[in-house]
C-alpha cells in the first residue's frame, strides 16, 4: 500500500491511519498480536502480525494480494490447503464461460477485443501490482503430504510467494496464446472473475503446474490451545485498539443450533402498582418485574425472531409470573452483539407478590436465523418509474419521488421478499453500482414495500439489483434459569 500517492515519504499520522484501515478492514479475525510496521523508502507500508482467525476461508485481508486460501477438512484427519483467485472486493467469482466454442471469425475478434483491453488495462496494473509482493507461510498441523507449488522450509512449513511483477509477466506471456486466451477472453472483461490460476499460470508463477495445495493426514488433535491464546490476544488487542481507535468486530462463526453456551441476569427492572389517580407510573411503566438477559448463542446469527417468548415463570412462592398476553411474553427489540454470537433480551413479568423472594424457574425459547451466501439479482424493471413492474421477486415501483434540490430521490419498491431476506439493494447506472440506504419498510405476508434513497437519484433507465441471502436456516434454542433471587443472582 502507497500513501504517498508519489509524492514524500508520509507522516506518522498516515502510516498510523493506514495501518488502522488495514485492521479494521480485515474480515473473519477475532483479535490481533505482535503488530508491528514500518514506512519503507519507497512510500509504501511494511505490516506484520500474528491474526487470529477460526476459519481461514473467512480470512480477507485487505491489500494483501489477488489470492486467498481455502481450508478444507475431511472425515479420517485429513486435511487440505488450497490457493483460489480472489474476486473484486474480497467476494469469490465464479469462472466466466470459455469462448473456445465460438466460430473461429467470432472467437478471433474476441481475442482481438479482450488484447485490447488488456493492453489499456496494463499501465493501470502496472501502477498498483509492480511493486506488491507478498509472502505467507504455514505451519500446518499433522503429517504433510503431497504438496505443489509451496516450497518446504527444513523445519516443514510451507512457504508461498507471491510478486505482482511476475504475474504481470506472465499474463503478457499468457496474453499471446491462443488456446490460453479463448479459455479465460471473458474472464478478463472488467465485470470478469481475472485471470484464472490455472496449470499454465500456476506454472509461470510459481513455477510447478497444477493446482497451489498442500495435504496433510494424522490430524487427531490441536498443536495448541486456541481459546487461551484468542484470550491472551485479546487482551493486546484492546491495547491496539487504543491506538488506532475503535476496530470493527469480527462476526463469530455461524451457529449451526444446540444449546446456548451461557445465559445471565444483567439488569432487573420492578415497578410496583401505583394509585391511577396520582397519574404517575414509576419508570414510566405499568406494575412489572423485568429482567434483561444477555444469551451467548452456539455461533453468530443473522437475526432473532420475534417469535422468541417466555414459556414459564415460577416465583419461590408457587406462584406464576408468566404474563397472559402473548404479546408480552414474546422479547420486543432482542439486541445483537457486534460479533452477532450475543443477545440482549427483556423477558417482562407480572409484578411478584411480597412474599415472593425470588424465581424457581424460568424456561423459554430463542429462535434465530443463520444466513449463508449471498446472491445478486437484477429485478428487471423496464424502467424506474412508478407501476413499472420487474421479472424478479415480484418487482413492483410504487413511487419515485424526489428528495431535496440536490438531487436525490427515494424509491418504493414491493418486493416478494421478507426483510431479514434482504441485504443490500443497488442502483446500476451505466457501469456503476452504488448501494442504497434504507429508509423503512412496512407489509407482511411475504410481500413488502422498501423505502431506499440514492442521493443521484434513479434515472429511468438505470436498473435495481437486490442482493439476498443465498441460504436461511431457522433453529429453536431452548433456555433454562433455576434457582435466582430477584435481582437475578444464584440462590445460595
């Protein structure tokens, strides 16, 4: 990374603000350790630490190349370690299809076009990849197996290279080869996945054909204990987060169900009947018993329902707590954590009788989705305009209205799709896709209406694209409290 943008070798305010993009900006990492980092002569950033991560295909780096690595474990105590292309914008893309089927009049002017490009294109790449270099190195678990293309250090790590120079020489190489150029012409567009690391490029690149993997066997146990050393880390890391201010969370791994791993009273609320003539209500409530519940789920979730509830209530006299309103038995407003493996509730009582010193039981029931992919879909609306009707999740533009003098507009938009369903919507004007805001939503029944802004607003002929989770999964979570004082303590 340059921050000079060519010009003198920059601040220590820069480096600092660079380094702390380069932390925040990385995804799938629970905690840092051992950062250090340097400006080097030529204006760019010299960055080293050790990153703790569960899954490595989650790990995205920022800046740190065009490759990413897959984790792959199977039944027996094998594993495998795979290079794969990495997409724009840290999001994996699929391989676009070859154009060796085309006649041969057709696939030479394709060829001819996608040279072209390339050529434009190289300067560009020349200015941002010359000059990256980056190596990783491996210390896998269990006994290795057969690997290519990584070079085996004496003391059995694997060791892989990468410098942005050569695959620039390779790909001028590549470029001029027929049978190479009608397999990966519409890879190279630039809405293409890029240049495939395929035998021929592996080979130029790191000089072995074949896939970038390494396998390894006897993997029976860990090399070393994870959640004391994350904990250890942690602790610098919140020291490092003083330094270069707040760092996003990373997102646990997704709960696949089971049992919550711990539930805890954090706060207590009691409100006692007041005479109605006086016209005040302590805390501005009616007569209750509240309790805030913080639950560590089995993983990070994409949403609580609110259909999540209380299903019992008994106080240390017999007597039942429970609320008669389903209304108030169920959690309004569940709060999730920044990594999402954590939830806020407020389970609402009746107020206990005053011989009541406690809860004998609590018994309820969470239920949460996990998301999982995402996938993008052009709505097909002929125009953006009100009554225009899409080919996609039931389109429908209800309005389109502008917003202020400046020039942006809000759109509703009835789409077949419930909210949680929904991750981000763009507005695609010409080659550019920009993100919406959400401004609300209201219907049910499956069918809603969104409310987004695009502050340049929705030309009639610029397209929607929604993007929409690619898989949802419902999981029910019982939950169980025994034996607590009213301010939510064990009974001793």
């Amino acid at each position: 990374m340059d921050i000079t943008s060519g010009g003198q070798k920059g601040s220590d305010k820069q480096l600092k603000a660079a380094v702390g993009e380069i932390i925040k900006q990385t995804k799938g990492v629970e905690a840092w350790r051992d950062v250090s980092y340097e400006m080097l002569d030529d204006g760019r950033i010299g960055f080293k630490g050790t990153a703790y991560f569960r899954n490595l295909s989650d790990l995205d780096i920022p800046n740190q190349t065009m490759l990413e690595f897959d984790w792959t474990g199977a039944a027996g105590g094998t594993g495998e370690l795979t290079l794969r292309a990495k997409g724009k914008g840290g999001k994996e893309k699929p391989a676009a299809a070859p154009a060796d089927k085309l006649p041969a009049a057709e696939l030479a002017q394709k060829l001819k076009e996608s040279r072209a490009q390339y050529q434009q294109a190289k300067p560009m790449m020349a200015m941002i990849m010359g000059a990256m270099k980056h190596e990783v190195v491996f210390h896998l678990p269990g006994k290795r197996g057969k690997t290519s293309a990584f070079t085996v250090e004496p003391a059995g790590s694997l060791r892989l290279q990468f410098e942005g120079a050569k695959l620039l020489e390779a790909m001028d190489k590549l470029i001029s080869d027929d049978a190479w150029m009608a397999l990966n012409a519409n890879n190279l567009k630039p809405e293409g996945s890029g240049p495939q690391m395929d035998e021929r490029m592996s080979e130029l690149m790191f000089g072995e054909k074949g896939p970038v993997r390494a396998a390894v066997s006897g993997l029976t146990a860990a090399t070393f204990d994870y959640e004391t050393e994350v904990a250890a880390a942690k602790e610098d890391f919140a020291v490092l987060q003083e330094q270069f201010g707040p760092v996003v969370a990373a997102i646990a791994p997704p709960a696949q169900g089971g049992a919550l791993k711990s539930l805890k009273v954090v706060g207590v609320r009691l409100s006692h009947a007041v005479d109605e003539s006086l016209e005040v209500r302590p805390f501005g409530n009616d007569a209750g018993y509240t309790l805030a519940l913080l639950a560590e789920l089995p993983g990070s979730v994409h949403a609580i329902s609110d259909e999540s509830g209380l299903d019992s209530a008994i106080a240390s006299d017999g007597s039942d707590l429970l609320p008669e309103s389903e209304y108030k038995r169920n959690f309004s407003f569940p709060k999730l954590s920044a990594d999402k493996a954590s939830v806020l509730i407020e389970a609402e009582l009746n107020a206990p009788g005053p011989g009541v010193t406690g809860l004998k039981e609590l018994t309820g029931h969470l239920r949460y989705t996990v998301a999982s992919g995402t996938v993008e879909t052009d709505l097909g609306l002929p125009k953006l305009a009100a009554d225009a009707k899409g080919k996609a999740h039931g389109a429908e533009v209800k309005s389109v209205s502008d917003k202020s003098d400046e020039g942006s507009q809000t759109i509703e938009l009835q789409l077949d799709l419930e909210p949680g369903a929904l991750k981000a919507m763009y507005v695609v004007i010409g080659k550019e896709k920009t993100e919406l805001q959400q401004r609300g939503y209201g219907g049910g029944g499956g069918t809603y209406v969104f409310t987004y802004e695009s502050e340049k607003g929705f030309p009639a002929k610029s397209r929607i694209v929604v993007e929409t989770y690619a898989e949802m999964n419902t999981y029910d979570t019982p939950f169980k409290l025994e034996n607590i004082t009213l301010l939510g303590e064990p009974v001793e």
